[in-house]
C-alpha cells in the first residue's frame, strides 16, 4: 500500500497554494493538514511542526518516505516524479525562462510581502507590501509581453502560473492599482477557469475561513 501524502499548508499562502495546484495537475490525492499562520501565536512556530520544517514555514510535503519543504524544489520534485503533463517546456531555454519567471515572483516580490518581513514592518505594512508588488508586477508584465500565450509561457500551463495566480490573490489583497498590468490580468483570469486552479483556490480549502469563501 503506498504511503499517504501529506501537504502541511495554509490556505492563503502563496507558496502553499503553487502546491496545490501542482498537486491537482499532477492528480496526486493527499491529506490536507492546516498549519494557522497567526492563530496561537503562529502554529508552525510549535516544536511539533520545527521537527518538520527548521524555518518554520509552509508548505511541507510528506511523500514516498520524503520530507519536502520550499513551493519551487517541491513542485520540481513533483515535476520528475510524475513528468505528465508538464509543467516545464522540453527545451534548456524554454526552462530557463519559466524558472525565472517563477522566480521573479518567488524571490522578488512574494518574500518582501511574508507575514514574518510585515510584522517586522510595522505601520505601513500594506504601503510597503503594495510597493514590492507593483515594482515587480512591471517587471513581470514586461516579460509576459514577450513570453506570454494563453498562459505565462505559450499555451501551454508551466511552474511560472502556479506562482502568478496565488501573487494576483495577494496583489488584490494589498489593494494594487490592476491597471497598469493588462497582461497579468488576462493570464490570470484564463487560468482561473482552469479544474486545478479551482481545487486549489484559498477561497475553498478545509481551513477557509467561511466569511472568505467562495460562494
């Protein structure tokens, strides 16, 4: 009997929610196990939770015997495990490009607005959060003028939707002018119709809160 999969999350994280969305693409069932970033002080901050994650963050993935933290080298993981269907074109530069789109979202705006970096903040966390986005999201809608199709890269789904999507929940939670970034938005609203981006919304997992449900 395989072993159960298990994804420690939290249903409005952003790199929580590329998971899950691998996770229904790749159409590999798991348990879902709510780790509450605020409630009791942070529950990832328990020593239960530390022995899983040292940074004590979301996700975690238990899978094949395997511990696996950090949304990008999991959903590699994922990516070689279960190799269809895709989600990095055949080609080195086809690949490049999507990691570093990937990566323009997970390492250039996503961080500077964590909740660790806004409690530090302070006052002014939304203003400061609203910035990081909006200097990124021109970055990121300048390349997807030139490397978008449907989707971020062509018309076929790859890692870098799996990153847009969830920026997009956070950039309309910090109350970004939508605007300025046409081509974020029609990517964006294409790949909501998507099965696997629906499963896997913050608007309907087991740890939603019901006034933020989808209805």
């Amino acid at each position: 009997m395989a072993e159960k999969v298990i994804l420690y999350n939290y249903f409005r994280s952003s790199a929580s929610w590329r998971v899950r969305i691998a996770l229904a693409i790749k159409d590999i069932k798991y348990e879902y196990k709510a780790v509450h970033l605020v409630k009791d002080g942070g529950q990832q901050h328990s020593e239960e939770y530390k022995r899983l994650n040292p940074m004590e963050q979301v996700p975690t993935l238990v899978i094949d015997g395997h511990t696996l933290t950090q949304s990008l080298p999991i959903i590699e993981y994922l990516e070689e495990r279960n190799p269809e269907p895709p989600l990095l074109p055949k080609d080195s530069f086809g690949r490049a490009q999507v990691r570093a789109l990937s990566e323009l979202i997970n390492s250039g705006i996503q961080p500077l607005q964590n909740l660790i970096v806004l409690e530090k903040v302070g006052d002014g966390k939304e203003e400061w959060a609203r910035s990081f986005i909006v200097k990124g999201f021109h970055a990121l809608e300048t390349l997807l003028k030139q490397t978008s199709g449907k989707y971020s890269y062509g018309d076929t789904v790859t890692m870098a939707d799996l990153c847009l999507v969830p920026q997009m929940f956070a950039a309309k939670r910090f109350k970004v002018d939508l605007e300025p970034f046409p081509t974020i938005c029609r990517v964006h609203d294409a790949l909501a119709e998507l099965s696997a981006f629906k499963a896997a919304d913050a608007s309907n997992q087991p740890d939603t809160p019901d006034e933020l449900r989808s209805t």
